[in-house]
C-alpha cells in the first residue's frame, strides 16, 4: 500500500478526516509542516512518511487506503 507524490499533495491540502486517530493527528502535524513549506522536497518527505504509516499498519488502515486512493 502506497500513495503517489500527487494524492500526497491532495491530503495536505484537504481537511479530509480519517477515522483512524493516529492517522489523523499525522495528517494535521504533516499538514502544518507543507504549510510553512511547500517544497518538493518537503512534499516527498510527507509522501515516505504517510507511505510509512501506511505500511505499518496496513491491517487496520484498509478503509482509509481506499478512500485516499479515491481522491
């Protein structure tokens, strides 16, 4: 399970909720850091981060993976 450079840029700049609270606080902390700066370089460290998590827990973060793959 992974998500392109594209859909990360689309996560950091929705105010899309997940229902996975980990999830969520990572997307808000990620969130605050693209906005102070929207580097390319700051968007692939987002990407490998939620790319990560994502990974981690691919068990319980089905349900997310398919929205965000809808996105």
């Amino acid at each position: 399970m992974s998500i392109t450079i594209q859909q990360t840029e689309k996560l950091l700049k929705s105010n899309r909720s997940f229902s996975q609270l980990g999830f969520s606080l990572m997307l808000t902390r990620l969130r605050g850091l693209y906005s102070k700066d929207s580097s390319q370089s700051m968007l692939k460290s987002c990407m490998d981060e939620i790319n990560f998590f994502l990974e981690k827990f691919e068990g319980i973060m089905g349900d997310e993976y398919a929205i965000i793959t809808k996105i």
